[in-house]
C-alpha cells in the first residue's frame, strides 16, 4: 500500500510539474494566465481593481432598469409624470462617472507608462518578423543567430522529442523556440515580411502589431522559468490560427550553452536543452 502511495505521489507531482511548465490557454479559461513579468502582474491587478468599479455600476444599471420597468410601466402609472429634469439626479449622473473614471484612469496611465518605459536597458534583442504563417527570429549579437519557427506537425513530434502534449500542446507546438535567459531584459523588434499579423504573448503582458514597412518593439523581463506560448493576434490569411509564438526562459547558463552551439547546431542545441531541462525536472520531482 505504501508503495501504491508513493507512486500515486510522485505521479501527481510529475503531472503538477508538468503543468506548471508551461504557460499555455487551458479548456474553459476566463482568467489570464499566470503572470511571468512585473507588466503582466500589473495588467492582472489592474483588472482586478476595474472588476471593483464595473460589476457594482452593472448592479447598479440592472436595478434602475427593473425599477423603471415596474414603477413606470402603463398599468401602474397610466398617467406619465410630465416632469422635464430633476438637478440632483443630473448633478450625481455628471459627477458620479467623473470620479469613477478618474480612479480608473490614473491607474491606467501608469500602467500605460511602464509598458512603455523600461526600467532599463536591453541585454538582449531579438527580432520577430511574422510571415504566412510562421516566424522568424534574430538574435542581434555579435554573431548573428537567426532561424524559423513554425507549428509542429504532429508527425514531426517523435522526431523534436515533443510528444508530451501536457508540455507541447496541439497547436501551440513549435519546431524551435525563442529562448531567452531568466531575469533579463530582453527587447524584440517586431515586424512583417508580408501582411500585418501581432506578437503577443500573454503570460508576459506583450502584445504589438508586426507591420510590413514597420517596427514596432516591446519588451520584457521573464521572472520564471518555463515554456510559454502565444498566438499571432491580427487575423493574416487562411492559417492565421495555425502561427504560434514559444519562448522557453531558462537559466543563464543554459541560455548561454544552447547559445553557442545553436550557431552551429540549432536542432541540436534545442534537444540538448530540453534533455537538460528534463532532467533537471525529474530530479526536482525525485526530491519531493
């Protein structure tokens, strides 16, 4: 029986551990996802502190609404008051929704401010160029890494060593992901060889049209290691559904390894890191 335990354990905390992971949608969601950035913990808040003003004025409207149907409906007042205004009710329907905006907005523009402000400088620049329907990624260092990224077919998972759908899930899957190291600053220049697709990815708070002519940049500073995924945002053609975004943070030193040999190697570097980061995982869920 203990043994039983025991294997029951270590399988909940192997599928915990895997669902941790990666940060991905999930079945009948109506949150965010997890935050993995300071931006994306202030969007979470900002719209917690929002629901605090909305759902009391979506009461508020609803029992007006009731109330006038009742009160002022023909057969209980079948002589309509002729009355043309009344200033109180005037003065409170101007002033109430100036001070309810003006709680919201400040807020809002100081969100809107870190978004566009950060707090440093970039160590590291990737461009993102959305095609139909993939992407491709340069790192801009001094020996330049570039390669595609596109969805995984699902006869290509064997070969990638993704078959772990809970890791990998059916289109949100890519070949070759973007990776980045934990706790850096980390500026992508996003733009479009073809038509406008958007790069965003949720877990992050970023999101930004890839426009053909144009760059547009963003930037984040991943606090969690992981995979991520997100989606082309702009509607782009037939596939626009088919055109994920993967970014795995991983440590500096990993970054640093898998850095180096991709030059060289990118589907090589890539199996290396997961066979590390695999390990790693099951030695953490060994120690539990």
């Amino acid at each position: 029986m203990r043994k039983i335990l025991a294997s029951a354990g270590a399988a909940a905390v192997l599928f915990a551990n895997a669902a941790a992971y990666a940060a991905q949608p999930t079945p009948w969601q109506t949150g965010f996802q997890p935050a993995a950035t300071s931006i994306m913990e202030q969007i979470t808040w900002f719209e917690r502190y929002t629901l605090w003003f909305i759902v009391p004025i979506t009461l508020l409207v609803l029992v007006l609404l009731i109330y006038c149907i009742l009160r002022f409906r023909s057969a209980a007042n079948p002589t309509p008051s002729r009355t043309s205004h009344n200033t109180l009710i005037e003065v409170l329907w101007t002033v109430g929704p100036v001070v309810v905006l003006l709680f919201m907005a400040v807020p809002s523009f100081q969100l809107l401010t870190a978004q566009y402000s950060p707090p440093e400088e970039a160590k590291i620049t990737v461009k993102a160029t959305g095609n139909q329907w993939n992407w491709d990624y340069e790192y801009q260092t001094d020996e330049a890494l570039s390669f595609n990224s596109a969805m995984l077919s699902d006869e290509d998972r064997a070969d990638a060593g993704k078959e772990d759908r809970a890791v990998y899930p059916r289109l949100l899957a890519v070949d070759n992901e973007v990776v980045v190291p934990i706790d850096t600053m980390v500026r992508v220049l996003v733009t479009a060889s073809d038509v406008i697709h958007a790069f965003a990815m949720p877990a992050f708070g970023i999101k930004t049209d890839a426009v053909p002519g144009r760059i547009n940049e963003v930037w984040f500073k991943a606090k969690k290691e992981g995979l991520y995924y997100g989606q082309c945002s702009e509607l782009c053609g037939k596939d626009h559904a088919f055109m994920p975004i993967a970014i795995r943070v991983v440590t500096e030193e990993q970054y640093q390894t898998w850095a180096a040999a991709a030059k060289d190697d990118l589907d090589g570097a890539n199996k290396a890191l997961m066979a590390e980061i695999e390990s790693t995982s099951k030695v953490a869920v060994a120690g539990n």
